[in-house]
C-alpha cells in the first residue's frame, strides 16, 4: 500500500516538474511582456503579420499595418520583432 502511494506521489511530482510548472513560467514571462508595450513597438502578431503599435490602451492596442491602422486585443501579440521566438516545449 505504501509503495503504491509513492509511486502515485512521484508519478505527480513528475507531472508538476514537466508539465505544469514550465507552463506557468511561460504564462508569467509572456504577460510580463504584453505589459511592457509601448507604442513604436514592432511586434509579431499570432496570425504571422509583423506591424508597429500606434497606440496602447487597457486591453486593447491599435496597430499600423501599412497606412492602416488596425484594434487588436494584446494577446494576439505573439512575440517582439527583435527578440527570438518563443521556445515550443
């Protein structure tokens, strides 16, 4: 009976230390990014398109893509412009 729960425990700290707790470092780092947008920023958009915020609101920024500008909320910013991809696990 206790070797059953130990390996059920380890099963589940094998499952936080692979799984969850990389996720939530990922989650925290890209928020952290998405606060920091400023305007003159170039980012890369999850749908591939690369354009320059004009403006930051709450959750909302405005985009120029060409001589257009454009409302997206922040999440659909998926990395800088400048910095490296982000890594897939």
């Amino acid at each position: 009976m206790m070797m059953q729960l130990l390996l059920i425990g380890g099963m589940g700290a094998l499952f936080y230390f692979l799984l969850i707790r990389p996720q939530n470092k990922a989650r925290k780092a890209m928020e952290e990014r998405l606060s920091k947008l400023k305007a003159g920023d170039e980012v890369l958009l999850g749908s591939g398109l690369y354009a320059t915020i004009d403006r930051v609101e709450d959750k909302v920024i405005y985009l120029k893509l060409g001589n257009t500008v454009v409302k997206a909320r922040r999440q659909a910013v998926a990395a800088l412009a400048g910095e490296p991809a982000p890594e897939q696990n």
